[in-house]
C-alpha cells in the first residue's frame, strides 16, 4: 500500500477507529523494564537516514521524516541497530496530534527484510527531529505493536555542533506525585555510533578525498578534548535549565533526576579546602614548569641552529671565494700564456 496525502479530518477518524495490527506481527505486550542499555548506531542507517532526509526536502516541505530500525540485541544491553527503512509519515504543523503512518507499508517492507536477514528485526524507530515532538510517545505505542521495546533514536540530519547526531530514548511510565494517573514519557539511553571492520573499510574509503592529512595525532587529541569540554558544558546547561523550569513550577519534580544530581555534586571536590587549593597550586606549578622547560629547551635548539647555520654560511662564503679567487689566477693565467705566444709568434714573424 502506497502512502497517500489525506485530510486532517480523516486521519484524525481513522487513527481513532480503524488501526489495526497483522496478527503475524502482533508481538506480546511490552515489559515495564526495558534491557536496552546502550544503542549503537551503524554508518549505513546514518547514510540511510540523511538519503531519506535529502530526498524529502526536495521533493516537499517536509521538516523531518520519520523511519524504521532494525537490528538485534547483543549481550550486556546492548543494541546494535544495523539497518534501517524509511516510512511514509506526514503530519499537521499546526496540530502535532494529527498524523499519518503508513503501517501497511511498514509491513510490507518489514517481510521483505526479513526475507533478506532473518536476524533483523524492527528493533525501534527514528525521525530526525532534532529534538522531540509532541506526538512522538503516540507514534511510540504504534511502533511497540511490532517491538514491544521499542527505540528511538533521533538523528540529526544538519547537525549545526560538533558531536555525535544521534540521541537514544525509550518509553517509561511516569508517576506524578500529586496521585493522578501515569503518563508516558521519553528517558534518555547512551547511544554511540559503532561499525564492524568490513563497515569501517567502507567509510574510510568515502572518507579519503574528505579527511585532512596534514592534521596530526595531537591536533585530533586537543580537538576530542574541545569538543567533550563544550559537551559537558552544553549539559550543565541542560540542567541549570532544567532546575530553572522545576523551580518555577513548569515542570514537574523527577527524584530520579534529583537524586542522580545531588550523587554529582556530592562527587565534587570542596575548592574551599586548603588542601585541595595547595594540591591545585602545585599541580598548576609543576605543569608550568614543565611548559617552561620546554620552552627553555626550544629556544636552546634554535639558538644551536642559528650558530650552525652560521658556520654553515661563512663556511659556504668562504669557500666560494676560494673559488673566485681561483677563477681569476686561472684567468690571468691564461691571459699571460696568450700574450706570450702573440709576442712569440712576432718574433719568429721578424
């Protein structure tokens, strides 16, 4: 079945009435604790993923676009998420409620793959965001009909900041503290991108003309280190917002959250203590001294090559003018020899 443009009206009635699951791929009802611990996410579905955003924006107006994942769950929790297919999905801008998935489709191709790889399955969904929507957790209960712990993973398509795009989040039940009835909402998973060797020759090859390699190891290092500072500082941020929006009374209070955090700041060191402000300084003093006996021992190099090329260049003076001065004896010489065979030859003349 091809996807279809239709109105909000009907989309609005036959989400309501008239969606339905295969019995084939109806699965059990999803368990209150997901395994999933980390997700890892494979090159292909990123290149798949950015194929099928490119491909929208240009054919429509489209602000993401919203597929299936497939994959398989390793040992210790972990996900691999090695494949994936795009889905027909549209929505309304002004009403995030109404939208449209094409789960026949999602069949269809689902049988297929399974055809193809047997050990893929529908291990959760994507869309490219960049950031949660309203009617993500809607969208989230349909794809559980085929995985009952089901991922997903937002990937961002135009990633404006250094990073990884991808983001990992799973469906939880959350309990309200003023007794009113749970509600679903999004928790956060470790996600990471992971490729296996044949994978990793592939994107080095797509890499090649595109890497820079002149960079060296330690610029690359300085580099990570920047990008993981500006990571953790994009955090903080994250949760001094979140704070912020607790205190204020537009969110509710999650103790998990709170509980994790007071863990973080009991982790920190009292600057306070003279000790630690003594282990700092000293810290601080052996680096700079180690940055000033480099600095000392590169000036002493340059000044050894500045007397050597010294040497080097009166030594190369020396010997050219050795050189001219030769010339000109051999010329004056020759001059000589000439004007002797001249006045030779004029006496024998006579």
């Amino acid at each position: 079945m091809t996807s279809q443009l239709v109105s909000p009206a009907f989309v609005s009635v036959f989400f309501s009435h008239h969606i339905r699951v295969d019995s084939s791929f109806h699965k059990t009802m999803p368990t209150t604790e997901n395994p999933v611990k980390n997700v890892v996410v494979h090159p292909l579905v990123l290149l798949s993923v950015v194929d099928h955003f490119t491909r929208m924006s240009k054919i429509g107006n489209q602000k993401r676009v919203v597929g299936v994942l497939l994959g398989a769950l390793r040992n210790k929790g972990v996900l691999d998420v090695s494949n994936s297919f795009a889905v027909p999905f549209d929505e309304d801008d002004k009403d995030k409620s109404v939208w449209f998935l094409d789960h026949d489709y999602l069949e269809n191709m689902s049988t297929m793959f399974k055809k193809v790889n047997a050990k893929e399955k529908i291990v959760g969904w994507y869309h490219t965001g960049p950031k949660l929507h309203q009617n993500d957790v809607a969208i989230n209960e349909l794809i559980r009909e085929y995985c009952p712990n089901s991922i997903l993973v937002i990937i961002d398509a135009e990633p404006r900041d250094m990073g990884l795009p991808t983001e990992a989040y799973h469906a939880v039940e959350e309990v309200h503290d003023d007794g009113t009835p749970t509600s679903k909402t999004f928790e956060h998973l470790a996600s990471e991108i992971g490729a296996e060797e044949a994978e990793e020759v592939g994107v080095e090859h797509l890499l090649r003309d595109v890497k820079d390699t002149t960079v060296g190891t330690l610029s690359q290092r300085i580099t990570a280190q920047l990008l993981g500072l500006k990571g953790l500082l994009k955090q903080v941020r994250h949760i001094h917002e979140y704070l912020d929006q607790v205190i204020q009374g537009k969110l509710p209070v999650n103790h998990a959250v709170v509980y994790q955090l007071q863990d973080i700041f009991n982790l920190l060191p009292d600057v306070a203590d003279q000790q630690f402000v003594k282990c700092v300084h000293t810290k601080t003093n052996d680096q700079m001294l180690v940055v000033y006996l480099a600095s000392l021992t590169r000036s002493v190099i340059a000044l050894h090559n500045l007397i050597n090329n010294k040497l080097t260049n009166r030594d190369a003076e020396r010997r050219k003018d050795e050189k001219d001065k030769e010339g000109k004896e051999k010329k004056e010489e020759k001059k000589e020899e000439k004007k002797e065979e001249i006045t030779k030859d004029k006496s024998e003349k006579k």
